[in-house]
C-alpha cells in the first residue's frame, strides 16, 4: 500500500501567515459566486445568516396575525373576523411562533455562533447543515401556502384530539400541520446533531468543558433537549396522520384509543420545548451581562449545574399542562412539585446575572438594557408560572388570558428580548457594522412599554374569567377594557418590531463600520474580523481561560498545521480538549437542496396518498446517496493507512 | 484592530482519522441513537399506556400473533451480531478483504430479515385498522422496519463503495466501524420489541 | 411591584362583581381559590420585590464607561454564602407554596356527599346537554345550557363528551374540568351564594368555542324545588290559533327530527331539548338573551348570530316565523 507523506502540504504556520494565508485559506473554504454556490454552500455563516432571517421573517407574519387578533378582540361582539378564519389565524400564530420562529432562531443563532465561539472553521456536518435549513424553509412555505389557500391549520398549535382528528378536522388543514411539524422537527433535531458533535470535538484546544462561555453550554444542553423530546412530537403527529390517512385508531376512543395519549406525547414535548427556546435565551443574557458589565458571571458553575438541571427537571413536568383532565390527584402533586422545583435552577441563574451587575461596572449600551428588560418581565412570567403549577389555581386559570399572558411575558420577556439584544450585540460581527445606538434606546422604550401595555391587562382579563382561544365575547362581562388596552399595546410592540427592522437595514448600509471586537467582548468569536472570512480564523486560537481576549491582550495564541490547500478542521478530545485530529470539512454540494426538495415532495405528496412514502422514498434515498458518495477520484494527498 | 497571532504548538503531524468517541461521525452516529432511542421509548410507552386501560391484552376477541415468523426473525437478528462483529473487527484493523466479504454477508442477511418481517406482518393478526391494539403493534414493526432498512441500504451503499477505488481510504473504514455499530442499535431495539409483541400479548391475561 | 400593584387592586376590584370570575368566590372551592391566589400574589410579590431591588441596585452601583478595563473575576466570596442563602430561601418559598397548594387542594378534592344532587352533563358542539338524575327514571329532568342548584347543596355533576374535548367551568363556583370522549369524569360543586352565573366551555372545541356558555341559577331550596317540579310538567298544548300554526309546523317539519319536547310528538335527542325553552335565560347556549326578537333572528338564520353551529338555516316563511315563536314563547 502506497504511503504519501503529507509533510509537504501547504499548511499554516510561522512560514505562511498574514495576507499569503489569507489568499490561500480564502481559495479553499470560499464557495462559488453565483446562484449556483448560494444554492449549494455549506458555510455555517452562510446559512445561519439565512436561517435567522427567515425566523425573523416568521416573526413578522406571526406578528401581524397578532395583530389581527387584537384587532378583533378590541371590541366585544366584534365581526372583522369570522370564526373559521379566526381559529386558523391563532392556530397558524402560535404554530409558527413555536415552530417556526421561536426554536428555529434559537438554533440559527447557535449555527452561527458556535463555531465562531468555539474557534473552528466550520460546524459539524456542514451539508445535514444546509439540508436542515431547505427542510424548514420547505415547512414554513408548506404551512404559510396552505393558510394562503384557505386550508391553514385551525386546531390549535397543539392540536388536540379528537378535534383535529379524521372525524372532527376533515378536509388538509391539520395534515398540514402535522406535515409542518415532520418538517421543522427534522430540520431542528438535524442541528441539534451538529451542535452536539461540534461543541464536543471541535471546541479550540485548552478550551475544557469549564472554559465554555456559558453560552456554548446553554446550547449545549437545548441540543439535548431537542434529540430526547422532539422525537415524541414527531411520534405523535406521525400517529395522528397515521389515524388520518390509513385508518389506524391510535386516538379513537371509541375502538379502544385514547385521546390524552395525544396530549402526553404533544406535552412530553411541549413542555421541555419552551425551555428550549428559553436556555438559548439564557445564554444571551450570561454573554451580554459578561460584556457589559465588564466582568466574568459571577459563579459560573453555579450557572452550568442550574443549566443542566433545568435541562433534566423540564422532562418531568408536562403533566401540568393537562390538570383539568381529571388524572389522579396524588399524581398532580407530584407535577406541582417539580414545577416549583424547575424554578430554583433560574432563581440561580437571575441571582448570579444581578450579582455580576453588582460586581461589575453596567454600561448602558442597547443590548444591556434588553438584558435588564428581560429580568423586570421574565420574572413576573416566570412567578405566574409558579401560579398556576398550583392545581388550584391552575383549575381557575387554565386556558383564560392569564395563562396567554403567562407564556408572552415568558415568551416576549424571556427569550424575545434577550434575541433582540442579542441581535442587537452581534450585529456588527455579523455585518461589520454597529446598528444604531438612538434609534435602538428609543426601540428598547417602546418594545418594554408596549408589551406591558398589551399583556399585562391579559392577567386581569383571565381572572374576570375570560377564556382563550374564543373569536369574540359578549360585552358586559368586564372584559371590554382590558381587551382594548391589549390591543393599544399590541400595536405599540409592533411599531417597535417594524423599527427594528428598518434600524437593521440601515445599519446594513451606514452603521458605524464596527472592527473585529466592538465591545471589548471576551469571546474567541470577536478575535476574528467582522464579517469573519469564509475560514472563520486564520490560525486555531488556542485558549487558556474562559475570557480569552481579556486575558491575552494584544496577542492571540495560536496552533498551526492544518492544511490549507483543502477544508480541514481541528478535532480535540472531549473533556479537556486536546488536538486529536486534523479531520477533513465537506465542499460545497447542491444535493443537500436536492435531498431536501426530494423529501418535501415526499412528504407533501403523502397527505394524498400514503403510497407516496414508499415512491418518495426512492428519489430520497437516491439523492442521499449521491449526497455521501465521495467525489474526489483517486488517491487523496495524505497518508492513506497510517 | 486585529490580534496578532503567537505561534504555538505545530499540529501537522496529527492523523487524519481515528476511530470511536475520537471520529466526528461516531458523535453523529450516537445522537442518532438517542434520537431514534427516544422514538422507541417513547413508542414503548405509547404501547403500554394504551395496554394499561384494557381488561385483556390482545383486548378479546383477538389473538396474540403467531410465534414462528417473529422468532425466527429473532434468531437470525442476534446470529448476524457474529458476522457484524467480525466486520466490526476487520474494518478497525483495515483488513479491506473481509469487510468487503462482511458487507457482502450482511446485505444477504438483511434481504432474509425482510422476507421473515413481511411473514411478520401476516402473523399479527390483527390489522392496523381494527382498533388501537392493532395500531400500535403494526406502529412498532413498522418504526423498526424503518430503522432496519435505513441500515440495510447504508450496508449496500458501504458495500458497493468498498469495492471501489474509494475502498482504501481510512476513512471508509471508520464508515463501515459505525455501520456495524448501528447494526447493533437495530438489534438491541429489535429485542423489546419482540417481548411486546410477541410474548406480552401471551403472558397478560 | 409597579405591575402587581395594580394586579393586587384589580384582583380586589374584580372579587367583588363579574358573573364570571374566577374571584367570585360564590362556591365552596372557589372560596379556597381567593385565600390560596392571595398567598401565591403575596409571596410572589415578595420574591419579585427582591429581586427587583437587587437589579436597580445592582446597576446604579456604579455606571460603567466606554473606557473601563474588564475585571478579573475575585472579591465575591461573601457573594457565594449569599447565594447559598438565596437558594434556601426560594427552596423554603416554594416548600411553603407547594404545601399551601396540596392542603388547599385536598379539602377541595373530599368525597363526594350522600345527599348530592346528581346530574349528568354531555357536552356537543356547542351546547351542553343537561340531565338532572333521578332514582325514579319518570323523575328525571333534561334541560340545555343551563343549571339551577339549591344554595348550600353539594352537586355531583357526572361528565361526559359526545364529539370532541370540551371543558365544564364554572368560575365563580369551581374549577374546571375537561370532557373527554370515551371517558367519565365528575365535579361536585358546592354553591354558597345566590345569584345568577355564567360558565363558558373552556377547552377550544372547534367553530363556535366561543359560544358555548352555560347560565347558572343559584337559587333557594325552595325556588330550585319549584323549577325543578316546573320542568317535570309536559309542555302545555299550544292555547292560540298562531301558537297552533306553530306548533303543527314543528311537528311536521325538520325541528322534531332533532328536537324534544316532552308532551308531544317531537322527540329529536341531538339537540337541545325545548319544552321549557321559554323560560331559559339565553338562547343558542349564550349567544343571545331571551327574548321574542331573539327567537325570531335565532330560528330565522341560526347560522348568522353563530355561524357553523349545527342547527341548519330552515327558511320558515314569515306566517310559520310567527307561530313557531308564539309556540315557543309557551314553552315556560
Ligand atoms: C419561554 C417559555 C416558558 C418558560 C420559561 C416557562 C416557565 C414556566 N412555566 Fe410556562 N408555559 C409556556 C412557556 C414557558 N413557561 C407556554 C408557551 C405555555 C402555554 C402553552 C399553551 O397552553 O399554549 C406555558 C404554560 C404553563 C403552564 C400550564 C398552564 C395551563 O395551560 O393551564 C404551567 C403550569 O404549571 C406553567 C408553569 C411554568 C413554570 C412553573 C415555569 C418556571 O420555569 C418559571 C421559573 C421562573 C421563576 C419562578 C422566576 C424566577 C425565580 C425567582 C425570582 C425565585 C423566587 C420565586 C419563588 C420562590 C416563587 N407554564
Ligand atoms: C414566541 C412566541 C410568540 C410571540 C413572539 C407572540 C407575540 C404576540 N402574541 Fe402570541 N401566542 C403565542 C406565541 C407568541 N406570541 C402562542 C404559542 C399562542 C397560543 C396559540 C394557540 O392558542 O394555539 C399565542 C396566542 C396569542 C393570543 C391568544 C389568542 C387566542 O387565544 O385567541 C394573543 C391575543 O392577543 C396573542 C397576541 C400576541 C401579540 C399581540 C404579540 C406581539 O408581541 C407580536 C408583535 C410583533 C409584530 C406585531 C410583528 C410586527 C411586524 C411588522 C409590523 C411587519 C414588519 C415588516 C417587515 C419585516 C417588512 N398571542
Ligand atoms: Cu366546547 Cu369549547
Ligand atoms: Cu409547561
């Protein structure tokens, strides 16, 4: 067997450094100008660009279903808006809040993040990347087409049996819905395979498991959320499709079915599902209050162990979602507890930010102040989450406005304001430049008034014993200011969204140009220019403490070695993450689109035909073989069998 | 302004494969164990929450399936962990005749199992539309179906690939390793569904 | 503290009124429910206003600049002891509010009395189907979208779901509880005020979830006695020639295939029953009050006040209009 030394290979180092390797690195890891090389790039940045987009995206159209349903609760009796629209519009808001925005730009963020955090060149398995993003994209237009057609979803974004059930929901509407959730829950559970693989073998050598920013560890514990609760909900829909379009009886009580089997599948997932979107959040809140108040987070595994835990105790509480079934009541006891008991995890976490505030010198640039928003709203979400965990109360409270208000404060408070500073803070290593700082202060003020404006008087409307999920109510019930107040609120919010937006597209053109570490950060991800090059980083970082940039000043220690004429990352071990390998990163390929359009055909075709499976499996599988075939002939330049 | 580097350790000579927890694809590999993993546990529970409010398992008037198909299937499920192992072996010590020859085997045995697994669906019984004890019985051989034939295709793909040129590169190898271990994930799910299917219906009044 | 304030007050404010609140407090468990919310709101509160000191001082400490060097990490070990209070704390908050909880809800869930009335309530879309039972079956009483219940006597209500997951919700008087098809669940409720209340289906069931209400009389042993020996009596054969028109159109037209009313031939089971309609407080399970005009636009185009509910359009002409209401109106 012939033996090629790859000693002579190009590579980085002492020899080839600056401009040179740059020239070089960029030929290698650059793809393809053109709608060719757009349609077939595997570059993390890439796609994580196009992924937060398209939530953001997602966001928009949920918000202006909001509005819509604000403008119809307005006023008692009101008829804008006739019930068979009504349902599709809240079913089709929280589903693609959920689905559709929520978790997938949690994981967009962490697709573009991670690897720049963790100083490598690209994510694990880079083409499932792309893959993942074409499959979401196929569920979102999947879902908004059929809404657009008069056959959007109107089952609730849970969807309960038997309503959406072959009997109670004839017709597509919640095929689509299921085929909507088959489609995001691929696409998520796809990245949360990477993230996983990438946080443990391709983090920068010396950066140990204890040097993570906690960010990396916030994703690192959603990734496993997702692969253990995705699956039931994937389990649950397939089933309901399966009742749906072949006539099994999974749900049909009345040939030995059951329909609460629905709701602990849907809630096995559904619970763990928001913490999913809030640890991500989390980890914003740890990055920025870090940054800002120029200093470490206080207790820092304190925070992991309360990550960590919050991640374990999520999977025993989706009970608390069903009290009014009429399950036994010692076993609602025991889902009381551990419900209270999830909050002391971020009653540590809350404690550690302020007292980092408290240490450390706070600056009050935009993104700080999104962080002190979260903690004023989040808190009181997370407390009327405390509320109604109580079986008592959660009688009265479930399904009225105070359970609505409950999840926006969580929801709005707790994840979409620490995104917006998130945004807000990597918008300059992202696009190069800063977004501006007034127009983001004024932003911060309206979205924080307005939300309290549009959700606080939801409490007040839930204990006067006003319902959710109606498409009107009779007047005289008290329920008449409230309501208006809300939807006042709501268009507030809006206005600061839409300002968000434009404060973006301008920065894009005249924001500030922004240099590679604006805000004396501490991350390896502000050690490389802004945008970063297609590369990432010139050299490995090699790092030596869990603040890297504040504790090498001027200098950035640095590996070499890997190979420049062809992609190549560093794998590192596990727990303390020494080199191990220098492991090849796939080129660009449209077969990931292809594969994806493929399994859109597949499934789209299947809510008319089961037979469609076992047809649309052929073109999947081909396009997924040509996907791992190797392409390069021959020999490859390196020693073949060490 | 950007940090200048501060050149360290040279990693050139570092290999370009390895095998195990040390390979990138192995960590890919595992997730998918606990994804699917979760499926089935979950599918599992879904079997025995539907059971648990049944005065009989199969509800009466029907009967349990019938043995021979399923046994068999079983049978030759953990014979093929011997044939498995040794391709397991041969890969991790880049022996390319016999993970061809291994491959090769392992393909034909997968072509048995569906035989057997069709004869499988015939001795249930009971139809997937009959009631929800149908449904699930037909849901967990159809979940495992999936899981057997997404491994037999990857085997065939292996197998055809290995008896290219790309068969020598090292890390085809470290394919075939976590093939093999997959392999054994289908397995290992395959036995507890065997009880439940088959056994369960029996032992339960 | 600035939002609970207001909270505190509103929840004040809004015990006091609503015919649907779930601070009224005008039944057994719900009187629990005031007392248990009170001491969630105030040790919410508490923790809330801690925490909310902690942050303003946190960040008015000591502002940061532009220019300020970040800090190595040191100088928070009393920080560390205060954590580990911190903890305690909470672990001790959230002992105490699951122990209140769990104590609250287990003098809720008591066995359920000998002396019960008993009733049984079936849920369709949209309206509820209510039977009072009897030991004597000719005793048992079926209304629609409607309870009346004696003061002070513990009602067990057995429940069930004819089509989909529907929720009974009462506030004022109790908790919910859902409805599930192919399952029987139960709630007994114990009225301690008079009055007249309105509960609302709380669990989306489809089109016209939000008209699903259910009015509910609270009322005086005797005046329930009174109802209840009312609804027994068969309806009364109609007295006027136009009460006549319509009650011959009832009988020979769709409304008997669907409707009952006892005393005559229309014996339809899968809608609500109609031999004492006119002497409900709502019509169409609360989408309309009572009245003559609202029988008109109900039996004229029941699709348009609730569009999707299950009673079809029937185009009565005008003269039939007139008697089936005039019929109707006699249905006391
Ligand atoms: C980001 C998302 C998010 C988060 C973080 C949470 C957090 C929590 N949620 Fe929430 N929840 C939702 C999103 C979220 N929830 C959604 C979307 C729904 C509705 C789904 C639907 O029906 O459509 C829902 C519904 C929901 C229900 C069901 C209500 C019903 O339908 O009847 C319950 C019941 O127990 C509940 C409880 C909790 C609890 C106990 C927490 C805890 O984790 C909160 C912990 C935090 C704190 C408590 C604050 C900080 C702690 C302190 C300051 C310490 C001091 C506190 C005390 C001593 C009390 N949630
Ligand atoms: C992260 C999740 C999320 C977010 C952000 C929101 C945001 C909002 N939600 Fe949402 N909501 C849910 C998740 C979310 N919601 C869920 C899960 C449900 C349950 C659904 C169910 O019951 O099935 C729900 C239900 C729900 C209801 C109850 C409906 C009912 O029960 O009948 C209401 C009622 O007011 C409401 C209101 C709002 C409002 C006013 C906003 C606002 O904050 C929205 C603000 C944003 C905008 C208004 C967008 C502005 C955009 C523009 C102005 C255009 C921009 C232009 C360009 C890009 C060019 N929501
Ligand atoms: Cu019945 Cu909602
Ligand atoms: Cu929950």
């Amino acid at each position: 067997m012939t033996v090629l030394s790859g000693k002579e290979l190009p590579r980085d180092g002492v020899k080839l450094s600056g401009e040179a390797l740059h020239y070089r690195l960029d030929k290698t890891w650059s793809r393809q100008p053109g709608l060719w090389g757009w349609l077939s790039t595997v570059d993390h940045k890439e796609i994580g660009r196009r992924y937060i987009i398209t939530a953001m995206i997602f966001l928009a159209l949920g918000g202006l279903l909001a509005l819509a349903m604000r403008m119809q609760l307005a006023r008692p009796e009101s008829g804008l808006i006739d019930p068979d629209r009504y349902n599709q519009i809240f079913t089709m808001h929280g589903t693609t809040m959920m689905f559709l925005f929520a978790v997938p730009v949690m994981e967009a963020v962490a697709v573009y993040l991670i690897p720049l955090m963790l100083g490598t060149r690209n994510i694990a398995f880079p083409r499932l990347n792309a893959f993942s993003y074409w499959i979401y994209l196929a569920g979102g237009i999947l879902l908004w087409v059929a809404f657009v057609l008069d056959i959007g979803p109107d089952a609730g974004w849970f969807a309960y049996v038997p309503l959406s059930g072959p009997e109670y929901s004839p017709g597509k509407r919640t095929d689509v819905w299921a085929q909507m959730v088959t489609f995001t829950e691929i696409a998520a559970l796809a990245v949360a395979v990477e993230l996983v693989a990438t946080i443990f073998k391709q983090r920068a050598p010396g950066m140990t498991l204890a040097r993570m920013p906690l960010y990396v560890w916030a994703i690192l514990i959603t990734a496993f959320m997702v692969i253990f609760s995705m699956p039931a909900v994937t389990l649950a829909s397939s089933f309901l499709l399966a009742d749906r379009l072949v006539g099994t009886q999974f749900f049909n009580p009345f040939e030995r079915g059951d329909a609460l089997l629905w709701q602990h599948l849907f809630w096995f997932f559904g619970h763990p599902e928001v913490y999913i979107i809030f640890l991500p959040a989390t980890g914003f809140v740890s990055q920025l209050t870090e940054t800002f108040c120029r200093r470490p987070v206080f207790a820092y595994s304190a925070v992991v162990i309360a990550l960590v835990s919050n991640g374990i105790l999520a999977f025993g509480l989706w009970v608390h979602h069903m009290f009014a079934t009429g399950l036994p009541r010692l076993g609602y006891s025991f889902y009381t507890a551990a419900s209270m008991a999830v909050s002391i995890p971020t009653a540590i976490q809350i404690f550690c930010w302020i007292t980092t505030m408290w240490l450390g010198r706070p600056r009050f640039d935009t993104p700080f102040l999104y962080v002190i928003g979260f903690v004023v709203t989040f808190v009181i979400g997370g407390l009327t989450g405390v509320m109604i965990a109580s079986v008592p109360l959660d009688l009265q409270l479930h399904d009225t406005y105070f359970i609505v208000a409950h999840f926006h404060y969580v929801l709005i408070g707790g994840a979409v304001f620490p995104l917006l500073g998130a945004l807000t803070y990597w918008f300059p290593k992202i696009t190069g430049r800063m977004m501006s700082e007034v127009i983001g202060k004024v932003n911060f003020w309206m979205i924080f008034l307005g939300f309290q404006i549009a959700f606080f008087p939801m409490h007040i409307s839930g204990i006067m014993g006003m319902p959710r999920r109606v498409y009107t109510y009779p007047a005289g019930l008290g329920w008449e200011t409230t309501n208006l107040i809300s939807t006042v609120g709501a268009f507030v919010v809006a206005l600061a969204v839409l300002l968000f937006v434009l404060n973006a597209v301008t920065s894009l053109f005249r924001g500030r140009i922004a240099g590679p570490n604006p805000w004396d950060a501490a991350g390896l991800e502000w050690a490389t220019s802004s945008p970063p090059p297609a590369y990432n980083f010139a050299h490995i970082p090699l790092v030596s403490s869990r603040t890297p940039l504040w504790d090498e000043r001027g200098h950035l220690p640095v590996v070499t070695g890997l190979r420049v004429d062809d992609r190549e990352l560093l794998l590192t071990s596990v727990l303390d993450a020494r080199p191990d390998v220098r492991e090849p990163s796939p080129l660009p390929t449209i077969w990931p689109l292809l594969a994806a359009l493929a399994t859109t055909a597949m499934f789209v075709s299947s809510m008319f035909t089961p037979w469609a499976v076992v047809i649309g499996s052929l073109p999947v599988a081909a396009a997924l073989i040509f996907w791992f075939w190797p392409k390069e002939p021959g020999l490859p330049p390196e020693p073949v069998i060490e | 302004m950007m940090l200048q580097p501060r050149f360290t350790d040279d990693l050139a000579t570092l290999p370009t494969t390895a095998f195990s927890h040390r390979s990138l694809t192995w960590w890919g590999v595992l997730a998918f164990f606990l994804i699917e993993g979760s499926a089935f546990a979950l599918a599992f529970a879904s079997y025995f929450f539907l059971m648990n409010h049944e005065q009989g398992w199969p509800p009466p008037p029907w009967s349990p399936p019938d043995l021979l198909a399923g046994t068999l299937f079983t049978i030759v499920m953990l014979l093929s962990e011997i044939p498995n192992s040794m391709l397991k072996h041969a890969a991790e010590h880049g022996q390319l005749k016999k993970v061809r020859a291994g491959l090769l085997i392992i393909v034909a045995i997968g072509v048995l199992l569906m035989v057997l697994r069709i004869f499988e669906f015939a001795s249930l019984n009971v139809l997937w539309t009959d009631n929800a004890y149908g449904s699930i019985m037909w849901a967990l051989l159809v979940l495992h179906l999936a899981h057997f034939l997404t491994d037999w295709v990857d085997s065939c793909v292996l197998a055809a690939l290995m008896h290219t040129e790309h068969g020598i590169e090292k890390r085809r190898f470290v394919d075939v390793s976590e093939n093999a271990m997959y392999w054994r994930f289908v397995w290992l799910t395959w036995l507890p569904i065997y009880v439940m299917v088959y056994w369960l219906p029996r032992w339960i009044p | 503290m600035r939002r609970l304030l207001p909270g505190l007050a509103a929840v004040a404010l809004v015990a006091c009124e609503g015919r649907q609140s779930v601070t009224g407090g005008d039944g057994l468990h719900s009187g629990q429910f005031n007392s248990l919310f009170l001491i969630f709101l105030l040790v919410t509160a508490f923790f809330y206003l801690l925490v909310i000191a902690f942050l303003v001082a946190a960040v008015v400490r000591r502002r940061g600049r532009a220019e300020d060097r970040p800090e190595k990490s040191g100088g928070e070990g009393g920080f560390r002891l205060i954590l580990i209070g911190w903890v305690a704390l909470v672990a001790l908050g959230l002992t105490g509010l699951t122990a209140a909880s769990y104590f609250s809800d287990a003098a809720a869930g008591g066995a359920r009395p000998a002396n019960a009335i008993r009733i049984a309530v079936t849920a369709n879309q949209w309206w509820w189907d209510v039977r009072y039972l009897d030991p004597v079956p000719a005793n048992t009483i079926r209304t629609a979208n409607e309870l009346h219940l004696p003061v002070g006597v513990p009602v067990h209500i057995q429940l069930k779901s004819n089509d989909v997951i529907h929720s009974f919700w009462v506030p004022n008087l109790a908790g919910k509880q859902d409805l599930i098809p192919g399952r029987i669940t139960d709630i007994t409720l114990i009225p301690r005020k008079e009055g007249l209340y309105r509960g609302q289906c709380a669990e989306f069931c489809g089109l016209q979830h939000a008209h699903m209400a259910l009015d509910v009389t609270v009322e005086p042993m005797e005046t329930f006695e009174a109802w209840r020996r009312s609804q027994l009596r068969p309806a009364p054969p109609p007295a006027t020639p136009l009460a006549v028109t319509g009650y011959n159109y009832i009988m020979t037209q769709e409304c008997s295939a669907c409707h009952n009313i006892s005393g005559t031939p229309a014996s339809g089971q899968v809608a609500p029953d109609l031999t004492h309609i006119a002497s409900r407080r709502s019509i169409g399970a609360g989408t309309f009050p009572m009245s003559r005009g609202h029988l008109y636009a109900w039996i004229a185009d029941p699709q348009s006040a609730k569009p999707g509910n299950h009673m079809p359009y029937v185009g009565l002409e005008p003269h039939e209009l007139h008697g089936v209401v005039a019929y109707l109106e006699t249905l006391k």
